[in-house]
C-alpha cells in the first residue's frame, strides 16, 4: 500500500525518517510548484535522488557538468550512447569508464545531499512513496537516512553564516594572505584560490567553480574567516541597461593594502597551487603546468630536461616543507602519489637523486646519454638544495 499526503502535515524530514526507521525500500516522491524530486530507498538506506535512465534535466548528469567532471564533447557523447541503448547513466560513466566507481559515488552522495538540501525546505506540496517503484541498478552509495537529514540539516543552518555574501554577489575577492603549510586547504579551498585574483565577483568565482552552489560558498566563508582572502572592491552593475551592459568596475579599498592580494594575480595563484601539492591535492603535472613557465622558444632538448628537473627540485622542497626532510628515494614521491612513474626519466634517461645522511641536502642530475662517459654540462643539471626553514 503506498503513502502520500501533503507536506504541510507531514515534513520531507519525517517521511525519510519513517522510511529509514521501518526500513523500508521503493521510491519517495516529493512534489512542489511543478518541481519533482525522487529519492529512492533500499532497506531503510537512500540509494539515489533522480530517476532511472537519463532525463534531460538528470541532476547528476547536471552535477558531473557543473563540476567540470565531463567536458562537452563527453557529454554529447554519452547522450548519443545513451540515446541509443536506453541505459543509466550511472553504468555508462563506470562502463565507459569516464569515472571509475569510487571516484562516481563521491558525486552521486554530493548531488543526493545537494537534492535533500532543497527538499527538507519545502514548507508546502505533496508526497507519495511507492514500494513497487525500485531502484533497479545496482546501488553505488547506502546513505543512512538519519545521517543524510543531519548533513543536510547542518548545510542549511550553514547558508545563515554566508547569507552576507550570497546578499551582495558584486562585492570583488581577493587573496589576503596566503596559508601555511600547517594550515589545513580542503580541496575546495584550492579550487577557489586558482580563481580568485582580485578582479572577479562573488557570483563568477561561484559560477566559475567546478563545486555546487552550497560548496561553493561554504568554502569562500572559510577562507574569509581564515582571512585568506578579502573583499577588495564592489562592481556596480549599469541598472538602465537592465544589467546586460558591460558592468562599470569601481574598487573601493576594504582594508588599508588590498593591492597586496591583487598587484600580483598570477604569482599568488601559483602560489597557492603549491600549496596545495603540500598538502597533497594535487600532483607534479598540475605543479609542472600551473607553477613553472615553459621552456623558451628554441631550447630545445637542453630547455625540455632543464624544465622537467625543476619540476622536480620544486616537489623536492614541497616534499621537505612538508616532511621536515627530503626523501631517501625517490621512490617515496612515487609511493604517495606526488610524482607520477615517469616523472623519473626524462627522455630515456634516468633522474638520478642522492640525498645526504641527515635528509637536509640533496643532488639531482640526468645520467649520461646512452654512448656517452659523461654528460655535457648544458645538458646535466645539479642542484644542491637546503631548507631555508631549518
């Protein structure tokens, strides 16, 4: 027998918890102003929030594209695909291997808590839950229903700390100071510092980000409170244009140096892309693409081996700062994930690394080209390194 009524008898939150008390498995259906969300239950545990197949409109579909998780041409593919086999789409992404499964249920429990976050608040509507209504794929995430209403419940209590910036959208950010390496950078954190340079609005850095809305924001209130970063201006939008002109950019200085954060855009960020590889998020290919500039036109084989052993000295003193030491082998940047396999050769030769006893000092070279007792100077490099912290 199924159960519906109206939301302004019974809440979203209570229907869940009676479906998670009696552990119950179908399909919850809450509708609202033409709006309908399914949340799907096995045996008491939410399974998913959107309907089997691909609509559309699906909101995981819409999550992975507003993470910049897929890109256009994955997306006008999966379409096709799916178009033509009728399949979910949680199996296309494993299957098609666009996402392994570990990496697919980490979104699909962002976009189930970003879904609950817009139903717990529907004051008004109707529902109606149908047991024969089942979740036919196999389930990726069992979310406990009592924890999902807790989370959700915190993340809307949550918005009323950051309810200032969501209110004035146009106020400018920019970085203040720049964390430590004993700081703690989610990697939400180190998404936003990539794009906050003193010139952007609140709602650009928000539509800029690969994270929700909620995430989003959870985020720049931290660094604010972290001071991090700082309101550096206000953009005052042409309001006759009905805001379709091109906006009129007036900073007004919030703090006595805000320059400080904005006269150097690009070094900041490379900055803080580090650290961020400190802290582990991200590894030597982001650190060699966002944090050291290409080798110049012309320097060929020389210029390629040279940038490539900077990559690595710079992960070295990331390594150190982090560690309180190098590395005994190289294969520890390996091991935790800070250098990929081939980050130790370069153009088939091997980097060749030797640390001192005590950890503080190191030399790094390529060895000699194949057919050759040694190396020409411009073509071997080494690099003595000392920590400046010790």
């Amino acid at each position: 027998m199924s159960l519906q009524g109206n939301l302004r008898d019974f809440a979203a939150t209570e229907i869940l918890q009676l479906l998670g008390a009696q552990k119950k498995t179908g399909c919850l259906i809450l509708e609202r102003q033409g709006q309908s969300r399914p949340i799907y239950v096995h045996e008491g545990r939410i399974v998913a929030s959107r309907t089997f197949g691909m609509s559309p409109d699906d909101p995981l579909l819409r999550f992975l594209l507003r993470a910049r998780r897929l890109s256009n041409e994955q997306y006008r593919g999966i379409v096709t695909i799916q178009r033509e086999s009728n399949r979910d789409l949680e199996d296309l992404l494993v299957n098609g291997r666009y996402l392994d499964v570990e990496e697919l249920s980490v979104f699909i429990e962002r976009q189930i808590f970003d879904e609950l976050m817009i139903v717990v608040r529907w004051a008004d509507g109707t529902y109606r839950f149908d047991p024969h209504q089942r979740w036919t794929a196999p389930a990726l995430v069992r979310l406990s229903i009592e924890g999902a209403l807790i989370e959700a419940a915190r993340r809307v209590d949550e918005e009323k700390r950051f309810a200032n910036l969501a209110r004035d959208p146009q106020q400018i950010l920019g970085v203040r100071d720049l964390p430590t390496a004993n700081d703690h950078l989610a990697e939400e954190e180190c998404e936003l510092f990539g794009i906050i340079d003193g010139n952007r609005t609140i709602a650009e850095i928000i539509e800029s980000a690969p994270l929700s809305e909620y995430e989003a924001y959870e985020a720049l209130q931290r660094m604010l409170e972290a001071n991090w970063v700082e309101v550096v201006g206000r953009r005052e939008v042409d309001q006759e244009s009905g805001g379709g002109a091109p906006a009129v950019l007036k900073l007004e200085p919030m703090h006595a140096t805000p320059s400080r954060a904005s006269s150097g855009g690009a070094v900041v960020k490379q900055l803080i892309v580090a650290a961020c590889v400190v802290l582990g998020t991200v590894g030597l290919w982001a650190a060699s693409h966002a944090l050291v500039p290409a080798p110049a036109a012309g320097s060929g084989e020389d210029g390629f081996a040279e940038a490539r052993l900077r990559d690595l000295r710079y992960t070295l003193d990331l390594y150190d700062r982090e560690k309180g030491r190098y590395p005994a082998r190289l294969d520890e940047l390996k091991t935790e994930r800070w250098i990929g396999p081939e980050a130790v050769r370069v153009d088939g030769r091997a980097v060749l690394y030797q640390p001192s006893a005590d950890g503080s000092t190191y030399r790094l070279e390529l060895a000699a080209p194949a057919g050759r007792e040694t190396s020409r100077p411009s073509q071997t490099r080494t690099a003595v390194a000392r920590s400046s912290d010790r």
